[in-house]
C-alpha cells in the first residue's frame, strides 16, 4: 500500500518528466497544493491511478502556467 508522500512523489515525477514544475516558482505551488488535496480526498493509490489517466491534460495546463 502507497503512502501520501511517496504518492506525492510518483505523481509530481510523472508530471515534471520536462523539468517545468520548479519548487519555488508558482506552478509548483499550484501544482503541490492540488496534488496534496486529490491524495487527501481519493488516497494515495487512487490519486496516482487518476494522474496516469488525465495526465497529457494536466501536462498542457502546467505548460500554460509556466509560459
């Protein structure tokens, strides 16, 4: 069974695979925050599944944010 911080790990991994999610700069709070907030009301193991299923979504939105 998945924990939340190695839930958290997996998913940013598998969304900063370009290196545009920087800690520090705003998309990384934005993308952290909604993260933390999906593992919290689905669970870790459910919150990765639904990242590798809309994941090309959220990759074109973190681009916009960080253009």
């Amino acid at each position: 069974m998945m924990d939340r911080s190695n839930a958290m790990k997996a998913i940013m991994a598998l969304l900063n695979e370009d290196g545009l999610i920087i800690p520090g700069c705003r998309a990384y709070e934005i993308v952290t925050e909604y993260i933390a907030f999906k593992i919290d009301r689905m669970g870790p193991e459910r919150a990765l599944e639904d990242v590798k299923h809309t994941k090309e979504h959220m990759v074109a939105q973190i681009h916009q944010m960080a253009m």
